[in-house]
C-alpha cells in the first residue's frame, strides 16, 4: 500500500446526532455544509464507540492505542508508550500538532504533543489559567450566563474564562476559528512536503457553548445576552441540584451547543478548501471523529455527569477519505472503536505498532479487504460504570464499590481523574503490572475524597438495551432476557479476558477473572 498524508481532525464533544450524516438532530436544522460534503465522499461509520471516558482518556487511546480506562485515570502519556507522532516521524513524516484543548499544556496530562516536529497551542478556553486581569461590574452579566459560583472552591474556577475571552470582539476571535485558521496557514506553508502528518485538536464544541454574535442567534428567537440564559451549564442532572435548569434553559443551550457545531464546521471547511486548492485529496487520508458526545438533556441529564454511558455520549460519529477507499460515499456498519484510529494511522503511515492487542486497524475495512474487524468493544470511565456492545445490543455494568480500585502507572494521579493535581496515595507497590509491557509502574489503591465524590461515582446502573431497535435507550431488557443478559455478561467477560484486564476489574463487574464466554 502506497504512503499518504495523513490529517486526523478530533471535534471535542460532537453530538452524532447532530450532524446530518447521521440523520440530523430532531426539530432542528443545523447547518454543516461543510461536513456534509466530507460526509458525501467518506465513509461513514455508523457503530463506532468511544473507549476511554472523557477527554485525554480518549486520547491517549487514539495518540497511543492504549485501551485505558481499565488500568488508570486520567494522565499524561506514559513512558513506553509510542505516540503516532514518533511512528510517524520514524517513517520519515513531517509531524504538526494544533490545538486548544488546555489540559495538553497543564501537567497533570503532559506529554501528547512533546514527539511532534512542531506543534502550536491556542491558549484560554475553558479553564486554562492564562488571563489574571481583573474582572469589572460590566463582566456580571457574562459570569451569570456561565454560571461561575462565588463560593467555588478555586479561586478563580469558571471566570478564568470570562478573563480569557474578556476581549474578543469578532468572530475570529473564537477558539475554533483560530484553530482552523492555523490549520489552514499550516497547509498552505508545508503542503510540498513529500509526506505530512497534521493533527488539529478542536476542543470546541466543548463547553462553554460560548459564540460570536455571527451565529449565536442562528438557532433561537431568544435574547442571546439574557444572564438567566445560561452557555455553561454544572454537569448533572437537569431536575435537581447544581446541574438544575429550566426546559427553557435547556433549549437555549442547545441551540447555543448547535450554533457552536456551525461555526466549527464553518472553520473546518477552510481546512477542506485548502486541500481543494492544493490538490491533495488523491495522495491524503482525513479522519474526522470526536471523543465522546455531550448530554443535552437528554435522560434529563447534562454535561458529563456520572451516570450510564448511554448512546449520547458513547456512539460517535466517524468520516475517514481513503483515497482508495472502498466505501467512500457510503456508510459502514461495522463495529470500530476510537483505539482502532491508532493502528488505523500506524497503517497509513507505514510505522510498526506495538503488538499491546488494543487497537484494531480499519485498512481492512476502508479497503474492501475485510467486513468486520472487533466482534465487541468496551468503554467506560476509570473506577465507575462499564459497558461492552456487539454493535447490537449494549450491556451497562455499575460498579461494585466494595471492591478495591487500583491505578497502575509511573505516575501518581489523583482519583477523582482531573482537575486536581498534587494527589500522593498512602500506599504503594511497583512491579511489572501491566500486561502489554515490561514496564515498571506503581500500584495504589484509589480512595476518593468525599468531595470529588461526584466526579466518581453516581446514577450508575446495570441495564441492558437492544441499540439497533431502540437507539435511544428506553427499553431495558435486563430483566426480561434473562438469556440475551447472560450473553452479554459473557461479552464482557471474553472482552476482558482478552484485554487481561486487572482480577479487580472482573469482580467489580461481577465476574470471574476465569470467566470465558
């Protein structure tokens, strides 16, 4: 197979069920011409899952083919990993990464862009601490409409964003169009290389659902600067406590989620114009895909609570242009998941994987050579509720909190996942844990702090749900299909079996380590 470019576009938080490749959001028109015209010339991947649960979880899986969240939280890139970054640079690529997403520059989650021949980091969005100017009487309004608390424990929380953004004035201002701003400028400085990789990380549509006036009002009648109108809502649910909100606040932030959707897309399209202009479509594979979704209201939940990995948040949407590909135009039904991505690049580029067993390559697929590559794929958050799926059926497992949690790495990490660095457990034992490496790496026990609590654990379930005839997730069979419950718990116990997941992680789920299917 002949080498291409290879450019691989991440969209933080993009609701499938948003775009109209997938059959678009309900009521709602959102305007994507741009990824409809990608969507028309790709593969469209209709069961792909997320694995690892939320943010840099997820891509460590897709940057290094680790299937993560059955062996620690949210952290850094570990030393015997091999990024796609440093495979591909080994085949000769020149490499580029771009992004916002603040937690690649914060310590806690080091290390993602370090293998790159060069890389450029859009400071401010969401919580970065970057602006420390004080804040005005004319800023009230804004920190209503992110519903910044005053008593919030750090010091500064949610109006690092108001500081951040405090100057914006025009659209090209924003996250996204500056992201793909500098994609765009990088194609045209470096589309002669004989071989490149680019990898733009936006995390918009990432909360806050924060927009220029271009396209706020795109999607609602309402007045966009109402404060009891909130862009930023507190992850939960939407009846009760701090995630509590108005049906009319729900709408409204929704619109505000898909006005977001439209400017990426609008962004993007510059990106796509440029590799028209340049012609390089022929000699180049474009990913395009997300992490995770994001409720919007969905179940009566919003944000990323800790609650059942429902379809909302764990079927994403998947484009790739192959430029031999045998499904271009047409959708794929295969079941893939985000760790495939990594040895799906490690192909493209020409780079040796490391034989972890993780990641499932989709050349097969993309190529006419093979109709399906996994027969399961798990996801999850670390420590809290599990799910496998066949790609028909999907199979929730709370957790059994009377077992133990271990975290495995060469790093300390703080249980509640992120956000709150400096965590040193009281107790811990190395050795050579982890079956994919002969790495060294400490065991601790993970004890959360009653006040991360809500971050850890929650409305977490044992469901059951046939996803093909009921996407949405309404009709539990748990009960009713004693036989399809017992196929899936085997599901499960094959998937981990093959992964060698930790013993914990079997009797957390309610089963035996020398449990086959």
């Amino acid at each position: 197979m002949a080498l291409m470019n290879l450019i691989l576009i991440t969209i933080d938080s993009l609701n499938k069920h948003f775009l109209n490749a997938y059959g678009g959001q309900p009521g709602m028109d959102v305007r994507t011409p741009n990824l409809d015209r990608f969507a028309a010339k790709s593969a469209v991947f209709h069961r792909h899952y997320s694995g690892s649960l939320p943010c840099m979880p997820a891509r460590r899986e897709l940057y290094t083919g680790t299937q993560e969240f059955l062996w620690r939280s949210w952290g850094p890139v570990e030393p015997y990993d091999m990024p796609i970054a440093r495979a591909a640079g080994e085949q000769g690529y020149v490499t580029q990464f771009i992004s916002d997403q603040f937690h690649f520059f914060l310590g806690y989650s080091h290390g993602y862009y370090d293998d790159y021949h060069g890389f450029e980091l859009i400071r401010g969005h969401e919580l970065d601490p970057w602006r420390t100017a004080p804040l005005s009487e004319q800023d009230e309004t804004f920190l209503q409409k992110i519903k910044y608390r005053q008593n919030s424990p750090k010091p500064f929380d949610r109006a690092m964003y108001a500081r951040n953004v405090k100057n914006f004035k025009e659209e090209a201002d924003f996250f996204a169009p500056r992201v793909f701003a500098s994609a765009e400028k990088w194609l045209e400085d470096n589309h002669s290389h004989e071989k490149f990789m680019l990898v733009i990380d936006s995390f918009d549509v990432h909360e806050p659902f924060h927009n220029p006036d271009s396209t706020a009002g795109m999607y609602t009648d309402e007045d966009i600067r109402d404060p009891d109108l909130p862009v930023w809502a507190h992850s939960g649910r939407t009846d009760e406590g701090h995630g509590s909100l108005s049906e009319r606040q729900i709408a409204f932030i929704r619109s505000q989620y898909a006005a977001k959707i439209t400017l990426v897309d609008k962004w993007l399209g510059k990106v796509f114009d440029k590799l028209d202009e340049h012609g390089l479509w022929d000699d180049t594979m474009v990913i395009v895909t997300s992490d995770h979704g994001h409720y919007l209201g969905e179940r009566d939940l919003i944000g990323k609570p800790a609650y059942n990995n429902y379809n909302v948040l764990a079927n994403i949407p998947l484009m790739i242009w192959h430029p031999q590909g045998a499904h271009n135009g047409s959708g794929v039904s295969a079941l893939t998941s985000t760790v495939d991505l990594y040895a799906t690049m490690i192909d493209a580029v020409g780079g040796k994987a490391k034989p972890i067993g993780h990641s499932r390559s989709l050349m097969p697929l993309l190529t006419g050579r093979a109709d399906h590559v996994r027969d399961w794929a798990i996801y999850g958050y670390f420590g809290r509720g599990m799910n496998v799926t066949d790609g028909r059926y999907t199979y929730h497992v709370a957790p059994d909190e009377s077992v133990p949690l271990f975290n495995y790495s060469t790093m300390y990490m703080n249980p509640a996942a992120f956000f709150f660095p400096g965590y040193v457990p009281e107790e811990v034992e190395s050795g050579r844990f982890l079956p994919y490496t002969e790495a060294m790496v400490w065991k601790y026990e993970v004890k959360v702090p009653p006040e991360f609590a809500r971050f850890h654990s929650g409305g977490y379930a044992t469901e059951l749900y046939d996803v093909e005839n009921d996407p949405w997730q309404m009709n539990n069979l748990l009960d009713s299909s004693p036989e399809l419950h017992a196929q899936m718990k085997n599901l499960l116990a094959t998937a981990l079996s093959h992964l060698r997941a930790p013993a914990e992680t079997f009797r957390r789920t309610g089963l035996s380590p020398s449990q086959l299917a």
